[in-house]
C-alpha cells in the first residue's frame, strides 16, 4: 500500500491529476460513458492530447463540442462538490442537469445576440446564409508589469460555439492600441480560417 499525497477526492482510490479528474476516474468516465457522446478514448493520452483530438476532429459538430465543454465543467464543479460537500452527484442527475443548462445556455444565447445593441445583422441571420459568424473580441492588461493580451471567440450566426483563442500582444499600455491589435489578430485568425463574413463585436 503506498500512501497517495493528490488523492482524487471522487474515488479516493487514485492520484488526482487533469486527466484522471475530468476523464479517467470512474465517476467521469461513467458521466462521459452515459453521455453517449462521440468522444476519442481516453487511453495513452494526457488532457491536451485528449482535448486536442475532438477540438481538431471535423465529424464532431460545434454543438456536441459545447456539450464536452458543458460536461467538463459539471464532472470539475462535481469533483468541487466532494472536496467541500463530501459528496458526489448520481452521473444521471448531472447528466440532465448538463443537457438542460447546455439548452438553456443556447436559447439566452440568441435572445442576448438578438438584443445586442451593435448589432449588424437584424434579425438573427440564417446560419447558412451568407451572414457569416459572430467574433466578440478583447484586450487585456495583465500583472504589474501590464502585459498585454487578446482573447476572441466565434459563434455561429445562431450562437453555437465555433472556436476561442488568447495569446500575448506587443504593444505599450495603451487600451484603445490594444484592443486595435486584437482586432488584427481575430481577423488575421478569421481569415486564415477561411472566414469571409463576420460580424465584430468589441467588448
Ligand atoms: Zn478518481
């Protein structure tokens, strides 16, 4: 018997790490067994490489990658439960907790894009007509040394998750500069993605 320092606090049997919090332990996988979501298997991956393989994977659709990203969330607050409550949900209970916050979550989702005041396109566009995709973009400063930083994120015309990205900028501390290159950066990274019709919105 060798004495575990990280013991996972869903089963209590096993070092916690990423992986095994958000995948492996029984209680994820038996989350992400009844969830029947078309995921990649979680065997001789590390959390990056596993995220990486349904991110990168065209079959699987914007939405079922909203639901994984719903699930990871709920199996992480769960895990949260047994360390402050001592106690763990039934997976199903999470399961249709997770399927209704996720239909929820759409639904508040248009209704807040529909009453966006810089709106371009009224109503909601048709997301196959030539509309195209809606990217909020950001600037931040970071630390005491003020670090620069850009963030983005694309949805559908209809709100379903496309893409998300981050990373530094070089620029002096300067908001309106900032939020001017993060700008370039959303639409370089639109454009090398084949993006032509975007709708975007500054925070
Ligand atoms: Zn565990």
């Amino acid at each position: 018997m060798v004495d575990l320092v990280n013991v996972c606090p869903s089963c209590g049997l096993e070092e916690e790490n990423v992986m095994h919090a958000l995948c492996s332990c029984f209680f994820a996988s038996h989350v992400w067994s009844l969830s029947q979501l078309p995921i990649p298997s979680f065997n001789g991956r590390n959390f990056k490489q596993w995220v990486e393989g349904w991110l990168a994977e065209p079959a699987i659709t914007p939405d079922t990658k909203g639901r994984i990203c719903g699930f990871l969330y709920d199996i992480w607050t769960s895990r949260n439960a047994a360390v402050w409550e001592g106690f763990l949900p039934y997976p199903q209970k999470l399961l249709r907790g997770s399927f209704a916050r996720w239909e929820a979550w759409k639904i508040s989702f248009q209704q807040h894009v529909r009453n966006l005041p810089f709106q371009v396109a009224e109503p909601i566009p048709d997301p196959h007509s030539a509309a195209g995709v809606i990217c909020y973009v950001d600037a931040g400063f970071h630390g005491p040394q003020h670090a620069p930083s850009y963030g983005f994120i694309v949805y559908e015309a209809d709100g379903t998750f496309m893409a998300a990205a981050n990373g530094p900028l070089t620029c002096s501390y300067d908001p309106i500069l900032a939020e001017a290159l993060a700008m370039c950066e959303a639409l370089s990274w639109l454009k090398d993605n084949g993006y032509t019709a975007v709708t975007l919105c500054s925070r």
